[in-house]
C-alpha cells in the first residue's frame, strides 16, 4: 500500500478568488468584492487563515512523527494570480519548506493578472512550473466564456515567462466553446503549436449545474457545438499534437516527453495528497476527507494559530463528517478507473501487490469483454492493461463498467 513515509506526499492550496468567475466555471470560486480595500482586506484574512491550517498540519505530522516531503505542490483556483505578490510569496514559503530540488511545484496563472512582480515572487519562491489558462486564441470566443483577457494579453505573459527563464509551461485549450468552429478551433490549435509549450490541457466544453452557462442552456441561449463536431474536434487535437511531438498520456493531456503533470498523475494513481484552503479535499493513507466550503467558517476556524495541541481539533472541525475511509472495493475502483484515464494503463502485478488479490479474479471479465471488443488492450510481457484510442473516445462508458 502507498504511504506518506515511502512516497511523498503530494499538497493542493485552494485559492477561491477570481477577478470575475467564467460562465462555464463549476470550481468553488468567487470575486473578493467590488471596494479595492475591501477586497484586499479578505485577501489578507484568507491567506492568514490558509498559513495557519498549514501550521496547523505540520503540527499534526510533528506529533505523529511523519516526516513531510512534498513531491509536488500545485496552487490553484480560483486564480492565484488574483493574489498581490507578497501574499503569494508566503503561501509559497510556507510550502517551500519541506521541498528540495526535485519537486514539482506548480501555480496556476491567468492572463491579464500575471505582473512583473508575480513572476519575480515565482522564481523567488522557486516556483517552477506554469499553467496558463488560455482556453482559446478567439477573442470572440474568450468574450463568449467570460475570460477577462484577450490572446494578445495572452501572448505578453507567456513571453515574459520565456524570458523570465520559465521551461515548464502548460496552456489549457477548450473545444465546444459557444459559437466555436473547427476552423477556429484550428487556429487556436495552430498559434498554441507555434509557441511550443511543454505541456497542453485539451478539454471539452461541459456545463454543469449552477453555472451561468447552464441557465442560459436552460433557457435556449447557448449556441454550442453538436456532438458530432465536438468528437471532430477532439480528433484533431490529438492528431495535431501527435504530429507536433506531443505525447498523450492521460484523457485530456499531452506532453514533450518527461513533461508529464505530476501532480496529476498523483491523483490518477492512488497517490496521497493533502488539500488545503476552502474546501479543497485530501486522500491521505486510505481516508478521503473535505473541508468546509463555508467561507466565513473557515476563516472562523483558521482565524488564530493553534495553540499547542490543538491542532487537530482545528482539523477535524474544518473536515466535520465528511472523513470516510475507503473500503477495499472502493479502492479497487478507483485504481481502475483513475488509472485507465492514463494512456499507459494500469498494471495487473500493482493491484495484487496493493489488494492482495488478481485483477482477473475482480475484473476478469469485464476485461475479456472490452478486449475482445478492441476498446482495450493488454500488453503480456509486463502485464499491463490499458484503454486503446477507441476506447479513450468513449472512456466514460468503458470506465464505469468497473464500478463494482
């Protein structure tokens, strides 16, 4: 079984706070108010409560004598970006502390919030990997989304990044975006292509309940893609990016080789992971838990540093009821489920090690069925299964055939 000691532990911080939320945007996110002071104000309050959960957690590993090392950082959002630098800069330091050279440490940035002086904070804190959320290089379609930047914003920050010595930068692009066409959607492809990032997030378009674009949907207003020029344009990403050196290595996710998010791959696998800030969730040695998504609560929570010993009853009152270890048949799906979102799969000899007993003797005959269909495919020599590319076309039929 994987544990903190023997492989690191990955950390999420969640920073809810976004100049003005997107229309399509589901994420536990909110603008920090309209009164500059103001909104600085809940800045400063949110980020001194988040340092405080943090402290809060070290205590806790302190006292169970868990030594912390972090094998990848990731703050997202919301938009970190949002954050005045020096802000960011002690999140980052807080982190920083239990990683070394080796680890991944990711920010999420927005275009039309990075500064100067951003970029300075992230080498300072020693940042080292990127990810811009540009979604398309439409500013028609960026309107349509509600993005607060334009593709020539878009541009500036990337080439200050470049210039700033960055070499670990990922774009997200979105296919389905309203009034969207394949020969736009081309386009976007073409000029992210051209600038060569090391990483691209490919995603479909998919409006969720409580968002603005689900009202409008509700309400007839939204002008998207039919399924059949969405699966075209999911087509086209991956032959494009194929042919530009990018490898597919997860759903929605390519890379230059070695370039893969580990972080994400955390997740997929099974790995620990600690969530901190509004509620961000964990997985931690078999147990899931949530914090609170009540924002005056956590701040309640995480208003003063704990004293002594008290830390976890800080903890448990942020997570309230929603710990629940998981049983053996709820990680056996998720290992197959996560992993087979990676193109590499998962392997037969790491299940029996993890649940002590066969995939074939849970999943046998699913996988004879899927085999056979061609919508998986096994390699012999490692034992290894994975979804082929028909099958990642219609994964979230293939995938649920394995919940138990």
């Amino acid at each position: 079984m994987r544990t903190i000691k023997k492989d690191g532990l990955s950390l999420y911080i969640h920073i809810p706070f976004c100049v003005r939320k997107c229309l399509y945007c589901d994420f536990l996110s909110f603008s920090a108010g309209n009164s500059r002071d103001g909104a600085a104000t809940k800045k400063q309050e949110y980020v001194k409560a988040l340092l405080n959960e943090l402290a809060a957690w070290e205590e806790i590993f302190n006292k169970y004598n868990k030594k912390i090392y972090l094998k990848t950082v990731f703050i997202g959002g919301g938009t970190p970006t949002c954050l005045e630098p020096p802000l960011l800069l002690k999140i980052a330091q807080a982190a920083g502390k239990y990683t070394d050279e080796n680890t991944e440490f990711t920010i999420e940035a927005n275009p039309g919030t990075i500064t100067g002086s951003h970029i300075e904070i992230f080498k300072e804190a020693r940042i080292n990997r990127i990810s811009l959320g540009l979604q398309s290089a439409q500013d028609n379609e960026l309107l349509k989304l509600g993005r607060i930047h334009t593709f020539g914003e878009f541009l500036d920050s990337y080439k200050s990044l470049m210039e700033a010595g960055f070499n670990n930068i990922n774009i997200d692009i979105m296919a389905g975006i309203p009034e969207q066409t394949l020969e736009s959607y081309k386009d976007t492809l073409e000029k992210v292509l051209a600038l060569k990032p090391q990483h691209i997030s490919a995603y479909s378009l998919i409006i969720e309940p409580g968002t603005e674009f689900y009202r409008m949907q509700e309400q007839g207003k939204l002008n998207i893609a039919d399924e059949d020029t969405d699966r075209q344009m999911y087509s086209m990403t991956r032959e494009m990016l194929k042919k530009h050196g990018y490898s597919r290595y997860e759903i929605s996710n390519y890379s230059k080789k070695g370039m893969e998010c580990q972080h994400n791959i955390t997740y997929w696998t099974g790995g620990n992971y600690l969530g901190t800030g509004l509620g961000a969730s964990s997985y931690i040695d078999g147990i899931r838990f949530t914090g609170t998504s009540d924002y005056n609560k956590y701040i309640s929570i995480f208003k003063n540093r704990a004293l002594q010993g008290m830390a976890e009853k800080q903890v448990k009152e942020n997570t309230g009821s929603s710990l629940e270890r998981l049983s053996i048949k709820s990680q056996m799906e998720e290992f197959m489920f996560l992993g087979l979102r990676m193109c590499k799969g998962v392997l037969k000899s790491e299940f029996a090690d993890r649940f002590g007993i066969s995939m074939d003797k849970v999943y046998g005959d699913v996988i004879k069925y899927f085999l056979q269909t061609g919508l998986m495919a096994e390699n012999v020599n490692n034992g290894r299964v994975y979804l082929t590319d028909r099958g990642i076309d219609i994964s979230n039929y293939v995938l649920s055939d394995f919940i138990l």
